[in-house]
C-alpha cells in the first residue's frame, strides 16, 4: 500500500485538463455575502456538508475546469474519503465504470459501453483523476429509454418493467414535486400549451429522484465520504430537483451548490439573477470558446 501511495503522488501532479484558465475569465461569489469567493472556501465549507453539487452548463469550457479543480482539491482535503458522481453515466452502467476504474478494461471499451456522452473529453479529466487516486464514480442518471418510457406514457409505465430493470431506479412511485419546480420547468419549456401533457415533467422527475436516490444510496454506506455531484445546473438551482429528492431519500444529508453561468457582467453580477440560485455562483466569461 505505501508504494501504491508514492506512485499516486508522483501520477497525481500530471493529471490536469489540458489547459489552464485565467482567473480574469472567471469569478467566484458567495451568495449569502454577494462578495467574491474561491475555490479554497467552497472545500472549506464541505466541512459541514457530505455533498458538493455542481449546476453546469454543459459547453461551458471553463466551468468544465472548475469542476475538475474542484475535485482535485476536494480529494486532497480529504483523501480516501471523496466520490464523483456524474448525471454523464447512467446507472445500468455502474459495471462498467467500475470495471474501467479497476483497470480491467480500456478507455475504448468504456466510451462504446458506458454509453459516454458525446463531450466525455469535458469529464475525461475527473474520471481519469478518480481513477488514479481510487475514488468511487458513481453513475447516478436514469436510462435514457426509462426517461423516454416516461416521456411517452407516464410513470405509471414503468410498473410494467421487470425487477431487474427496476432496480436502476429510483424506488416507484417517484414523487412529482408541485410548486415552485414545477412552475420553473414549465416556464423553461415554454409554457403549458408546449409541454404535451404532464409526461415531460415526469420524466425529468424520474432523473432528478433517480440521481438523488444514486447519492443517497452511496451516502448511506459509505460514513464520512464527501461526494461531488455533476449535473447540468437546472437540476439543482435554488436546491429544487435532484437535491430535494436526496433530501427525502437520506434526510440527514447535508448539501452545499454550485452553479456556473457564463454571463458578460460576470465582474459585477446582477444580484436579482443569482441570488437565489445557489450557495455559490461562478460566472464565466461568455467569449471564451465554448467545448461543443
């Protein structure tokens, strides 16, 4: 095991992202404060929460970075004791995230059947850093065909799948949270008349409880671990979706979010926008190329 450690610390250094960003492209803030922040207080604040929630935009190159920042420093601060877990994997493919991770297949095996995300070159970096440093990766999304059931004959579709196809899920019936989530998603898919029924909304129902059943599982048997969620940031805006469904799931969980927006007033953030969004918001600069 000692060997094992020194060969982790001489490997650890050249795991990085493959480019560096300026912090004049980026700012941190505290919320609560509206003052800037930094990577350094987001991980010292873990020291009172079990999970990290990180809300992306999904082409946004440079909270791409951030997060594998993040990361890095999240499992230095606490080595041993740190997961990812990823909205990228579905949980049908926990096998083979797990058996990439041991070594016992290649990169290749695992892009083709983890059913990578076409922009795994964005995740590649916090996989191949978990995979050096022997932190679990858990793949927390529903399967797409589940979410695509619902999409088309609603959550009671899914009784009709067998035992096995169940257990990739969240236990049923998923809860349908009303209220404010539900007035948020019907605002971003433009209205009633847009949404063809209750089933979309459904649907993102099952991902968001499937994702925090995925971290409530791992929460339970796994004491002390701290676990940095990745999810595109409606998922987890003003701590609605995927974290109020981890809130039922393992009600002792604590949470702190993240969530990154490429915005041109990111030097001087207009506070009725993000105020309420997150614990912490990283604003990008929106010239700077986006990853796809």
């Amino acid at each position: 095991m000692k060997s094992a450690g020194i060969l982790l610390l001489i490997c650890l250094p050249f795991i990085t992202t493959g480019q560096e960003i300026a912090a004049s492209h980026y700012k941190i803030y505290n919320t609560s404060t509206q003052k800037q922040a930094t990577i350094s207080d987001i991980i010292n604040s873990m020291n009172k929460a079990d999970v990290l929630f990180f809300g992306e935009e999904h082409n946004d190159s440079t909270g791409h970075i951030l997060e594998f920042e993040l990361f890095k420093e999240l499992e230095q601060q606490y080595p041993h004791k740190t997961a990812l877990s990823m909205e990228m994997f579905s949980t049908d493919c926990q096998l083979v995230l797990n058996e990439y991770l041991a070594g016992l297949i290649r990169e290749k095996n695992l892009i083709s059947d983890a059913r990578t995300w076409p922009n795994y070159k964005d995740y590649r970096p916090l996989v191949e850093l978990a995979k050096q440093s022997e932190a679990p990766v858990i793949a927390a999304n529903a399967p797409s065909r589940y979410t695509n059931m619902v999409t088309r004959g609603g959550l009671s579709s899914l009784q009709e799948l067998d035992a096995q196809a169940k257990t990739y899920l969240a236990p049923l019936p998923i809860d349908t949270a009303t209220g404010l989530y539900y007035d948020k998603f019907v605002k971003v898919m433009g209205g009633h008349s847009a949404m063809a029924g209750m089933q979309i909304y459904q649907s993102q129902n099952l991902w968001d409880a499937t994702m925090g059943w995925s971290i409530a599982k791992f929460y339970k048997n796994h004491s002390g671990f701290k676990i940095l969620q990745l999810n595109g940031g409606f998922h987890s805006e003003e701590k609605l979706g995927t974290v109020a469904q981890l809130k039922k799931y393992a009600p002792n969980a604590r949470s702190i979010t993240v969530a990154a927006y490429a915005d041109d007033n990111f030097n001087n953030p207009d506070w009725s926008k993000f105020k309420q969004l997150a614990d912490y918001i990283i604003l990008t600069d929106p010239k700077l190329p986006r990853s796809f």
